[in-house]
C-alpha cells in the first residue's frame, strides 16, 4: 500500500488516462495557440482537472497544473523573449517584490522549522513553482484589458461546469470527478447536508473560489464587454455557494453585495474603516469574551465551527511567543483541533512567523492601496467605467479576506489568488501610470526660470541747453 508522502498526496503516480490526454492536448495548445490564448489551457486544467494528478518521480509530484505551468514559461521565455508583452504590465512594482519576500520568507522559515529535512526542502519546491511560477506566468500573460477579459471568461466556464457538477453532487451525494481518482466519489456529509466539492480538495475550497469571482462577472456585465459569459459565471458561482453548505462562502457571498451598496460611499470609506476599528475596539473593551468570538455567535449553516475558528484566532495570539520567530509545529497541543489551520491569517503566522505574516498583510494593504489610487484617478478622469472596475477588484479582494477568516488557500485555490493579483496589478497599471506623468510634469515647470539678463542701454546725449 501507498504511503501518503511529505505534506499531502501518494509516492506513486496518480493520473486518469482522460486527464492525461487533456494535459498532453493543453501543452499542444499551449506552442500552437498565439501567446493570447495561452492562458486559457492552463486555467481549465488548473480548475477542473482534480489537483491530486499527478505524476510521481523521484520524490517529486509533478501534478497536472505544475507540469503546465512549467511548459508555459518554457513557450513565454523563449518566444520573442525581448519582446514588451515578455515584460509585466506595468512594470516590476512594489507589489511584486513583497509577494516574492512573502515567499522567500514563507520557505525560508518553513525549511528551518524542519531542520533542513530533505522532505520539507521537496515541499516548500514545490510549494514555490507553484505559486511563484504561477504568479510570473499570469504576471506576463495578463497585460491588457482584453486579457483580463479573457482570464474573466475562462473562469466562468469553470463556475458554471462546477456549479453544474455539483448541484448534481449535491442531488445524488456523487462526486463525478471522483471518478478521475484522487478525489472522493461518494460526498461529505454533515448535519444530514451534502457538501458538494467538485474538483477542489475541500467544500469551503469550492465555494470560497466561486463566490470571490462574484465581482468581476459583475464588471463584466457592468462593462457590456461579454454579458453571456457574465451570466453564466454569475450563475455558476452562485450554484457553488450553495452547493457547499458551507458557512465560510456565504460570508463571502453577502460581503460581495455589502461592497455593492458601498459604492454611493466610496469617497468616504476612511471615515467607515475607523469607525468600524473604533466600534471592535469599544467591543473588545465591555464584551467578557475577546472580540474575535463573535465570530462563534454568527452561525448561517448548520454545523457551522464559528467558534473553532474564534478559538483558532485566540489560541495563536496567547502563543505568540511560540511562533513569531520562524513560526511553530506545536499548535496541535494548543487544545482540541488546532491543528487545522482553517484561518489564512493564523496559518502565515504559524507556518512563516511573524515577518511572513507581515508581508502577507502588505500584499493585501498594496493592492488596495493600487486599487484605491487608481479608482480615484479614473474619477478625477471622469472615466466612469474604469472607477466601476476598480470598485469591482476592491469588492473581490475584500470577499478573499472575509473568507481568509473560515480558510486558508491550498492545492489549485492558492493558483487563483495569484491570478487575482496579477489582474489586479494589469488592471492598474494604466491609471498608475497617468498619474505618473501628471506628477512629472509639475515638476519641470517647477524649475527655477532663469531670470534674462537687463538690457545693455546707452547713455543718453545730453544737448548742451540741458547741462
């Protein structure tokens, strides 16, 4: 019998013949499409080929969406590689370089947490060709507007074939990507309800992905740029959200129209950020318990573990000294279930320490503060459409943080954090760089004028009448 191997999967191959041929017609797709179209191969395998394919070498899982991403740098790199699509959209940006500390930090600190053991450094490779080659790949290949679209596209496709497949899992407790290996065919059931999954590793997984791509359907529904597809997705997502019987994604779901009716308000949101620092404040002050365990008291689904994740909060911050350094591998002694990091914010923590922690933050406080900006330069513009866009991205990443509460991002999920980034950082980079010229400009008009020299005037003859 298999024995499962270093932090997840089995020590031997793992691939449904139908998911070979589709990967091995992706990577043909992938050096014969033009460099447009590239991204679409790789985000429907990525998305609904289960992540638990693989093909296992010397220790190495290969699995499906890491050998196409790999191809796909090999076609980016040596296609035209001078040319100015092989360059990010705007350039390398602040962004960029606290997502790559986050990640040197991240298995850094998880390598010395292990002792240098030779399963970890296979773990944390793995780990970063995941989210460091997907993060450069969409990162070259997310350019312009039209790109964006297309990525937007693709990902409706995959809510609705999810949305689909899971309400028929959610109708006859049968995964059909069970079916491919790798993932379970008959469903989770708690409290008497089926947890469809499709082929995400977890229920909370599914719903969570779904539910933060809400936002941009809208926009592209909003822009008029492809309203079928808008649709489709739109629905898709929404099937996924209930399909899951998950509390974490509905959360989500409701922050994405609380973000909505916000939007009479966009230019006075400071004003609601302290308020509501203020207002858990004043809580945290009279409530007996901390303020994080109101949490446990919000309970939308039946089984819900609200408070597991308000302990899960607690617990981390009474332990700080156990983990702030390099992070820790003691949290399952911490009381029951603690082990199980369903929180983004305490698995940075306790899995980086407390400097990974702090560039995970700034990842998400730099790309609201790009989104921000930039809302703000297509207002002062008057481009109505643009500050709608912006407004859609912001929506979307505060659904990712309310979900970051309920779960943190594993297997192909933590891929599509990644695409959401380099949408982001494409989507602003035009507004950004307006705004860069108009400050140039100031400049060198504010240049001291050199003052023109006075007039050379001669002396004036004076007739002798005036002596």
């Amino acid at each position: 019998m298999d024995t499962p191997a270093y932090g997840g999967g089995l020590n031997a191959s793992v691939i449904h013949p139908a998911v070979l041929i589709a990967m091995i017609l992706s990577i043909i797709l992938i050096f014969v499409l033009p460099r447009k179209f590239i991204v679409i191969p790789v985000l429907l395998m990525t998305f609904l080929a289960p992540w638990g394919q693989q093909i296992y070498i010397a220790g190495v899982h290969l699995f499906v969406p890491r050998i196409l991403i790999l191809v796909a740098l090999v076609r980016v790199a040596f296609i035209n590689p001078n040319s100015p699509k092989s360059r990010f959209a705007g350039g390398w940006s602040p962004l960029d370089t606290v997502f790559v500390l986050w990640l040197i930090l991240r298995a850094t600190t998880f390598i010395i947490l292990f002792h240098g053991d030779s399963g970890a450094i296979i773990y944390e490779g793995g780990f970063i060709w995941d989210v460091l080659g997907g993060y450069i790949l969409l990162r070259l290949l997310v350019q312009t507007e039209d790109d964006i679209v297309r990525v937007v596209n693709v990902f409706a496709v995959v809510a609705l074939v999810c949305g689909v497949a899971m309400i028929n899992e959610k109708l006859r407790g049968q995964n059909v990507f069970g079916y491919l290996g790798s993932l379970p065919i008959t469903s989770e059931i708690r409290e008497g309800s089926i947890r469809a999954q499709g082929p995400f590793a977890h229920p909370i997984l599914a719903g969570t992905f779904g539910v933060t791509l809400v936002p941009l359907f809208w926009w592209l529904w909003h822009s008029k740029k492809t309203k079928l597809f808008a649709i489709l997705g739109f629905t898709g997502s929404t099937l996924m959200m209930l399909t899951c019987a998950s509390s974490t994604p509905l959360f989500g779901y409701l922050a994405c129209f609380i973000g909505l009716a916000f939007w009479p308000f966009r230019n006075r949101m400071r004003l609601f950020r302290w308020g509501v620092a203020l207002t858990l404040i004043a809580l945290h002050l009279v409530m007996k318990a901390p303020v994080w365990f109101l949490i446990a008291r919000v309970d939308l689904i039946a089984g819900n573990s609200g408070y597991h994740r308000a302990e899960l909060i607690d617990q981390c911050i009474r332990h700080f000294s156990d983990w702030w350094l390099i992070g820790t591998t003691a949290s399952g002694t911490w009381g029951f279930d603690m082990w199980d990091l369903s929180n983004q914010f305490v698995a940075e923590a306790e899995t980086g320490g407390i400097l990974t922690f702090i560039c995970f933050v700034l990842i998400i406080s730099r790309s609201f503060s790009r989104i921000g900006s930039a809302r703000k330069i297509a207002e002062n513009q008057k481009d109505t459409k643009q500050e709608w866009f912006m407004w859609f991205l912001g929506i979307s990443l505060f659904a990712h943080i309310v979900s970051y509460f309920g779960i943190s991002y594993y297997d192909n999920v933590k891929i599509y954090w990644c695409a959401f980034l380099a949408i982001v950082a494409a989507a602003t980079a035009p507004l950004l760089a307006t705004q860069k010229v108009e400050v140039e400009v100031p400049q060198i008009l504010k240049q001291p004028k050199l003052r023109a020299a006075p007039a050379y005037r001669l002396p004036t003859v004076q007739s002798r009448q005036g002596r």
